[in-house]
C-alpha cells in the first residue's frame, strides 16, 4: 500500500497530495510524511527532537487542517521539522502526536520546499476500497 502520492498539475502555485491508511492513525502519520517529504529531500531522517502536542477540532476536515498546520508551525517557529510521528486519535476528534524531528539547521542542504499551510481547497476525506484516503492542497 502507497502511503501518499503527489498529484501533479493539480494546483498552480500549491502542491497536492493523497494520503491513505487503514485507519485515522495511519493517515495522519502519512500526512506527516507526506509533508515532510515535500519540504526536504529524502526526509527519512532519523528525527533527535522529542515533540508532544494535542489538537483537537470539531470535524474530521479541520482536523487535518489543525494538524499539518502545526507542522508547519514547529518548522516556522520551532526550526524543527517533524520526520515521524506516532498518532492517536479518539471519537471526540482529540489528536495526540508524540513526533520526532530534526533542527532545520542540519537539513538546509536538503531543504526542498517551504510549506506556508494547509488549505480547505479541495480538501477531501473519504472511505474507499478498505482504505481511508485523504486529498489536500498545500500553500507554498
């Protein structure tokens, strides 16, 4: 199973993607990948900063949303970038990220993409073939 693809000519001046999984957990977490992975270059990098939050939102849509934007938070802000995390999500829509991530710092030959924030355009979370698939557009 693909974790995400990128889908080319789908935005001018964005980039889009899926991500799937066998449930919300997965998917989060190959969101996460996904948008590391598009900000650096070969992004499978072993992460030595420990990072713990919680979101919690009223839909499944802003719930994504929420959760790239503080990934994108940690990069502006923080100058970390989340390389994989663990994810927990209940009923209530209450996420638990316990993330590692790397100093951009020692990535900056490596920095591809600047990732501003996720967008509502497009933004698409449906059930299909057993699998839980996930479209979105990144401003970048």
């Amino acid at each position: 199973m693909e974790k995400y693809k990128l889908l080319k000519d789908e935005a001018t001046a964005d980039i889009a993607f899926v991500a799937y999984g066998k449930n919300l957990n997965e998917l989060f977490r190959n969101i996460s990948i996904a948008v590391s992975n598009i900000m650096v270059l070969n992004a499978d990098i072993n992460g030595t900063k420990k990072i713990n939050f919680n979101i919690h939102s009223k839909s499944l849509d802003l719930l994504v949303i929420d959760f790239i934007n503080k990934i994108v938070f940690y990069k502006d802000y923080k100058n970390i970038l989340i390389t994989d995390s663990k994810i927990q999500i209940d009923k209530k829509l209450n996420l638990k990220c316990q993330a590692t991530g790397e100093d951009l710092k020692a990535l900056k030959d490596k920095f591809l993409v600047d990732v501003k924030a996720a967008t509502l355009h497009d933004l698409e979370v449906k059930k299909e073939k057993g699998l839980i698939k996930c479209k979105i557009v990144l401003d970048i």
